[in-house]
C-alpha cells in the first residue's frame, strides 16, 4: 500500500503524463507547415511547377482551383470529398453533380496532374486534399497575390456529400445575409467573408450565373439597378439576351489576371459582377461589412494579411487528420 504522501506523488505524476499525452495527442492531430518536411519536402515546388505549366495555355486555372478549393471546404470540412466521382459500389454520390459545382467547377485535370507528379516523387505520402490547399496558395502568389506556409497534414475522405453541397456552398445569387449565416455556420466572421470574396480578383464567371442582373432583377424584367450603367452596357454586349449561357465575363474587369485589391474599388463603383459580390457594398450589407471594403480598397497590405489568415482559417475547416481517412492514390475515388 502506498502512504498517502507517495499515493499523492503517484497520482500527481500520472496526471502531469496525462496532460502531457493529451497535449501530444492534440498537436499531433493539429495541421502544421512542416507536415511533409521528411517525407515529401519538395511537395510545394512540385505543385508549383505543374500549376505554371497549366497557367500556360489557360489563364484562369489559377482561380479555379482555389474555387475547387473553397467548394471542398464548405461541406464537411477540407477533405477532397469534391474530387471524388460518382461510384455505385462505394457508395459516392458526387458533389461535383450538386447544383452549385455542376458544370461549373474545373480544374480536376490540373488536380489529378499535380497528384500524379507528387505520387512519382513520394507515393503514399500526400493527400489530395492538401494538394488542394496548395495549390490555391501557388494560384495567389503565382498571379502576383501574397504567399504563406500552408498548414498541411489533412487525410481524404471516403465519402461525399452532395446534399451538403446543394445547401451549404454560398451562391452567386444570395444577399449578404444568407451569405453571412453559411459562413458563420462553418465558423468564419464577416471579415472572412470580405477577405475570401475578394479572390474574385481575378478569374471569370459564365453569363448564365449572372445574367438576371442584366434582364430580369428580383422578377422586375429590368436590370439590377445597383449596376454601374456604363458597366451594364458593357455586360449587355458580352451576355445579349439570346446569347451563349457560358460566354464568360471577367470577375474583375481592371486587372482580370492579377491578384490584387482592385476587386474592392469595383465594388466602390457599383462594378462587382456577381450580386454576392455586390452585396458586400449594398445598402442592404451590413455597415460593418461595407467598412471592410473600404479598408481592403484603400490598403492592399492590409487585405493581403486578412486573405492568408482568412485562407488558413478555412483550410481548419474540420480537416480529416491521422488515422481517420486516407491517402488516395487517385484523388478520384477512394482507394
């Protein structure tokens, strides 16, 4: 029997081993920027190469794979569970089907080539869903945006989840307050919100998302009349009426390539081109969100610092980490 000093030693040591476990077991489970420093430490420079090559022959790459990016993360957590194709024996009901990603997303070729080259140099090591994650920080910084350490380790998930996908993915069509409530629902604030917005610096957008601005607003059979009148004529000539759904606008119509805070002087002007991007600049947007605006207009350090720590929060967004989930080989399916 121990005496009570040596019971109170014992227990008091076993209980300074428990939070240091549980402190080790947490910040192991935790993404970090070292994740692949042994196992694959030239990862970023291999989706770097692959995502200059593809800029090559396609200028919009580098915005649509932080969009692919964006879309992963908003339904349950950064997993890759937008990568995944529909498969009746696993069971994968594809959240590239769902109504906001459909015929919309692209960039999965450019993911699988980043994936297969990663795969030559370290198979088994790294995860689709920190390609992701990568990848869209090589798209800011290759563009002329900021660079940051990507917070890395995430595994991939099993499964997808369309339904998810069909309620939780902000629309190009919604006002600042449905906009506000999903990213709060996956625990982003309003400033994340402006920040992560303003990747519309730079890649395109298809008429048909956009186009009952330029005809028939709210059903008035007139146009949006936030709309910046001399821009309206030139949104008209792009989208006529009975034109093609898929011509494609620039999101930014001052510097369309470029990563920038121009995206936030268009909105000053009644020249954002999607009405989610509109409406951070509304008379109906919370006050608080339009001072934002200002702030990221006026001061592109100051947008650049809140677009990395916005880009980071996001990538926390639940991510699948050690032994839950996995490594795909092929970011298209489960293994």
């Amino acid at each position: 029997m121990f005496s009570s000093s040596s019971s109170f030693n014992f227990l008091a040591a076993v209980f300074s081993l428990l939070v240091v476990f549980s402190f080790f077991s947490k910040s192991n489970a935790q993404l970090n920027s070292d994740f692949y420093s042994c196992t694959c430490p030239n990862v970023s420079n291999i989706v770097r190469s692959v995502l200059q090559q593809a800029l090559k022959s396609d200028a919009r790459i580098g915005a649509s794979l932080i969009r692919l990016h964006f879309h992963d993360c908003f339904v349950n957590g950064c997993d890759a569970s937008i990568l995944l194709d529909n498969n009746a024996t696993a069971k994968i009901v594809s959240e590239k089907d769902a109504a906001p990603n459909a015929n919309s997303l692209r960039g999965f070729n450019v993911v699988d080539k980043i994936k297969t080259a990663v795969e030559n140099c370290c198979p088994g090591v790294v995860s689709c869903a920190d390609i992701l994650a990568l990848a869209a920080e090589a798209s800011v910084s290759l563009a002329g945006g900021p660079s940051w350490n990507v917070l890395v380790g995430r595994r991939d998930s099993k499964i997808a989840n369309q339904a998810g996908a069909n309620t939780s993915i902000p629309s190009p069509f919604e006002d600042i307050n449905n906009i506000t409530t999903k990213f709060s629902a996956v625990g982003l604030n309003i400033t994340d919100l402006v920040a992560l917005s303003g990747a519309h610096t730079f890649g395109r957008a298809e008429c048909r998302v956009f186009s009952v601005r330029l005809y028939n607003f709210s059903g008035t059979g007139n146009p949006d009349p936030t709309l910046n009148k001399a821009y309206l004529a030139k949104l008209l000539k792009i989208c006529p009426q009975n034109g093609s759904p898929t011509a494609l606008a620039n999101l930014d119509l001052t510097t369309p390539n470029k990563f920038d805070n121009n995206y936030f002087a268009n909105l000053q002007n009644n020249k954002g081109l999607l009405q989610s991007d509109q409406e951070l600049f509304s008379a109906n947007g919370a006050s608080a969100v339009s001072n934002i605006v200002n702030t990221f207009s006026t001061n592109k350090n100051a947008f650049f610092q809140s677009f990395v720590e916005s880009m980071i929060n996001m990538g926390n967004i639940s991510p699948l980490t050690g032994t839950n989930g996995e490594i795909r080989s092929d970011c298209k399916r489960v293994n």
